[in-house]
C-alpha cells in the first residue's frame, strides 16, 4: 500500500472562500472538480480553522441532520452559522433542505461536489439564483509556481521542468506535490485515483451498466489527442450506438474529465466540421489510458499532448480566475486550421497557435483577432497574456 505526505499548496480558490466568509453574502458557495483534486483537504482546513464540522454526503450519518423539518434545520442553523458539505451530489434529496437554510436562515454554506447536481428524483431542488460556481481543478502551472521557491535565475529551467512533468504525470495534487515518489509509484497512484475514484464514481453516481464501454471511450479519445473526434466512429469500433457513446462523453465532460473544444462557426462557409475535439483536464489520466510513460522527445503523440498541455492550463485557469470567454477551434474546407480560438462576452477574439517549438501564426481566421503563438518556451507569460485578451 502506498504511503506518503503531503505538501500544502496555497489554491487560488482560497482568496475565493476568505471574501465569502468576511462578506454579507449569504449565497451557496458550491466548489467543483474532479474527486482528488483537493476540495475535501480545503473542508478540512476550514473545519479546523472555524471549528465546525464537515458533513460528508457519502456517509448516511452526515445527511441525517438535512432532513426536511423546521426542527431539525433550525438546530442545526443554530449549532452552525457555516455549514460545511462535502460531495453534495451523492444525495440530492438534501438540496431541499439546504435551500430552507439559505431562504430562512442566516447560515453561510460551502458544498463541494464531483458531479453536477442532477435530478434523481422528485425531491431534488436546482438551488436556482441561490448559489454562486467555483471551481477546485488539478493544479495549475500558476498555483504551482506561486508555491515553488526558486532563485529567478532558475526560472526558466524550472518552468521546462514543470512543463514536461505534467504533460507526463499531470497535475493532481497528490501526485505532483509528493515529490519523494518513485515514477513507478507515481503511475499506480494514477491508477488509483482513475479506477477509484474518476471512474468507479461516475459509473455509481450516474449508474452505468458498462465499466468496460465508459473506459473504453475514454481511451479512444486518449488516442484521437488533438484530432476531431468521431462519435460515430468511436460506436462502430466499440459495438456501442451513438447515442450511448454520446452519453458517456458528456457524462465525462460533466464530471471534469474531458474539456470539449467545439468547432468555431461563422456565417461564412468556409469553416467546416460538426465534431469536437476533446482534451483531458488532467494528462496523469490521459497517460495511465494509453500506458505510456515515456519521455516526451521519443513519443509520436508529443504534439498532441503539448497542444491538450496548453488547452488544459487555459481551461483550469479561465476556470479559476472567472474569465469570460469561450474556447474553440476553427478548420475549413482545404483543411486549414487554427488551433485554438478564444471569443470573450464582447465577441473579441484571439486565435491562438500551439507548436513545440517555434512557429508563425495563421492568417486564416475569418474575423477581426490577435493572434498568439504559444510554444514550450514561452507557454506561462502566453498564457496569462491570453487569458487576459490585450
């Protein structure tokens, strides 16, 4: 059995939950993301800061003080200005009660949960205009460097290092900060976190028949990396229809799984294609599909993981930060293509080009936008630049 210690890392949500509890706001303060991306360690270092409790809706026990009487919530509003609820979606029945102690009573709550909350049954409330969205994903390249002490001389060396760690073993917490673990235990752990807890947890929580068809999809998407994904194809090779396959992967999407990147369309017809790409929030996940460990410079799929490298930090960034813009890309007819397009709420746009190595950007994108060229060598300062939309 493995065993190791963590090192604590500062998350960018923290800032988040300090405002929300000094402020007068008394909206439901959800956190999302993937199991093991750290939102039970943030519960419990609120819990020994605030000395209240966490209640944990995997357990039968922590849902019985949620249940629907003026008596109950009232004590338990009196006993706890702040409530704490970890993996939320695991009984949805107790978002009635949660709404009663947001509508009359003045209790602050932080509920964490894997999955969106989805209606299972009539008792089920949507919370509706009640609640505000944050985010807990992997860490990103920013949480890790403003963690990491480092001379400014070794910048750059530093950021290479990082660069090629992730795009190898990812970003999960417990994999990333535990940096006393062998390669080899590094991937059983990946292992672990998939089979126990990504996948096992959405086969129980949306209750799929197939484990070996959920896994299986998966994988082909690990394979297709960087490339427009066929639904249909991905149902003929698996004996699967496609509505099921479809199914799966937005059941992935909604878990923090897989990042979708649609095909950007205009009213012009030179662009071209109804399928996605799909991208993974994590490469640790990615990797342990594929069963390849290698090194970067001897792979064949290295453009593919450095261009989901990219898109991933964009994504878990514009989640983290509360950045208004769309992600897409775009393709014509004659098969040009642009990687990646960022649209923001005022319809600007920034065309973005991911290459390893040097490269020049392509004049193709039919709409006024800055173009960007992000590479191995200035991926972080590009980053930030294009999330910032100057």
């Amino acid at each position: 059995m493995l065993k190791w210690s963590m090192r604590k890392y500062q998350r960018t949500i923290e800032k988040d939950i300090e405002d929300y509890l000094t402020s007068d706001d008394y909206e439901i303060f959800f956190i999302w993301g993937p199991r093991r991306s750290g939102k039970t360690t943030l519960l419990k270092q609120l819990s020994e800061k605030l000395s209240v409790p966490v209640f944990n809706f995997d357990i039968l026990s922590d849902r019985e003080p949620f249940v629907r009487t003026r008596e109950a919530l009232g004590k338990l509003a009196s006993d706890h200005k702040i409530i704490l609820i970890d993996e939320i979606q695991n009984y949805p029945e107790g978002t009635i009660a949660v709404k009663i102690l947001h509508d009359e009573y003045k209790v602050k709550i932080i509920a964490t949960g894997s999955s969106e909350l989805r209606q299972k049954s009539k008792d089920f409330d949507t919370l509706a205009g009640r609640f505000t969205e944050h985010f807990c994903l992997p860490l990103s390249i920013y949480e890790i460097t403003q963690n990491s002490k480092f001379p400014t001389y070794e910048e750059s060396n530093f950021l290479q290092k990082l660069q090629k760690d992730l795009q190898i073993f990812g970003a999960y917490p417990e994999v990333y900060t535990n940096t006393d673990l062998l390669e080899a235990q590094k991937i059983d752990l990946l292992q672990i976190i998939f089979d126990t807890y990504i996948l096992k947890d959405i086969i129980d929580i949306y209750n799929l028949k197939n484990t070996k068809l959920a896994k299986d999809i998966l994988t082909k998407i690990a394979l297709q990396i960087g490339s427009e994904v066929s639904i249909n194809e991905i149902a003929n090779d698996l004996k699967a229809t496609a509505s099921t396959v479809s199914d799966y992967i937005e059941i992935f999407i909604k878990n923090y799984v897989l990042i979708p990147l649609p095909s950007f369309k205009t009213n012009l017809r030179r662009a071209v294609s109804a399928n996605r790409k799909l991208f993974f929030y994590d490469l640790g996940i990615r990797n342990i599909l594929v069963k390849d460990f290698r090194e970067l410079d001897i792979r064949p799929d290295k453009g593919g993981v450095f261009e989901n490298f990219i898109v991933s930090e964009i994504e878990k960034q514009r989640r983290n930060q509360k950045v208004h813009q769309s992600l897409y890309f775009y393709r014509e007819y004659g098969g040009k293509e642009v990687d990646l397009i960022l649209e923001d709420y005022k319809k600007k746009y920034t065309s973005v080009e991911i290459k390893i190595t040097k490269g020049s950007a392509k004049d193709i994108f039919p709409l006024p936008n800055k173009s960007e060229v992000v590479t191995s060598q200035n991926y972080f300062e590009k980053i930030a630049v294009i999330l910032k939309g100057k």
